[in-house]
C-alpha cells in the first residue's frame, strides 16, 4: 500500500509548487511578422484537386444490330462521341455473300417460273403447280430487301 501513498504525496507536492505568489517578472512577448498588401478586387481561380472515382448514374447500353466480326474500332474506352457516331466497322463477308446466294436464287426461281408458264401453256403442266411456284418466287425480293437493309446496317 506504500505505492499509492507515494504518489498522492508527488501530486500534492507538485500542486502546491504550481501555486505561488512570487511575480517571476514581465513575460517575454514573441515578434510577429505582419505583411500589409493594398486590398483590390479581380477574379480568382478556383481549382480543386481530389483523388476519387467517377461513376456513372446510368451506365449507357452499347450493343450492335447486327452480329459479326469487328474489323476496325473508331474510338478507345472513355473517348467522348456524339450519339449516331461510327464506334465500329463490321465485317460484312457473309452478309455480301449471302446478297449473292439470293440474287443467285431469285434468277434461278425467275427461270423457273418462265419454264412452268410455258409449261401450262402447253398443258404440260397444271396450272395450280406454276402458281405455286410464282408465289414462291415474290418471297424472294422481299428476302433480298431485308438482307440489303442488314448489310447496310454493318457499320455501326
């Protein structure tokens, strides 16, 4: 219990010597350093700098119309671009040869309607079977429309 007693004594020691009446004399003032500047008005720049990340409220969907190989990007991740910008360019090998495989076959189905109409007039043939085959064949314009559409559409 000697301990405790200990300090109390050290405490009360060093508050009674913290409490004196003796003027220890003018207390030394420190210099301070005043710079005076004529006030005038003007604009002034205000520049923040912070260290973050930005994220997006809405995050923008970016998707082609049609499917494909890129073959040429026209802007990098985070490049600004205006809405109906060029982003991509896509291959449009197949869609071409497609073009082709139908203009191929509406000349095909052209001839063959051409045959069946001489073959009806010749009673060769019934006349149910030709018309079947003309109807066939204004599928085949129709097809080779939406196709052109599609490959006009490669570029994105």
């Amino acid at each position: 219990m000697r301990v405790p007693s200990v300090a109390i004594l050290l405490i009360a020691a060093s508050a009674l010597g913290a409490c004196s009446d003796r003027d220890e004399g003018p207390v030394a003032e420190r210099a301070l350093a005043v710079t005076a500047v004529e006030v005038r008005t003007g604009r002034v720049a205000v520049i923040e700098r912070t260290v973050g990340r930005i994220e997006s409220a809405v995050a923008p969907t970016v998707s082609a119309e049609v499917a494909g190989r890129i073959v040429e990007v026209r802007h990098d991740v985070g490049d600004a671009v205006e809405a109906g910008a060029l982003l991509v360019r896509i291959d449009d090998t197949n869609y071409r040869n497609a073009l082709t495989r139908l203009a191929a076959l509406e000349a095909q189905q052209r001839r063959t309607v051409e045959r069946y109409t001489q073959l009806v007039g010749s009673n060769s043939v019934s006349q149910a079977y030709s018309t079947t085959q003309r109807r066939s064949s204004r599928r085949l314009p129709r097809n080779a429309r939406m196709l052109n559409r599609r490959c006009a559409r490669r570029v994105l």
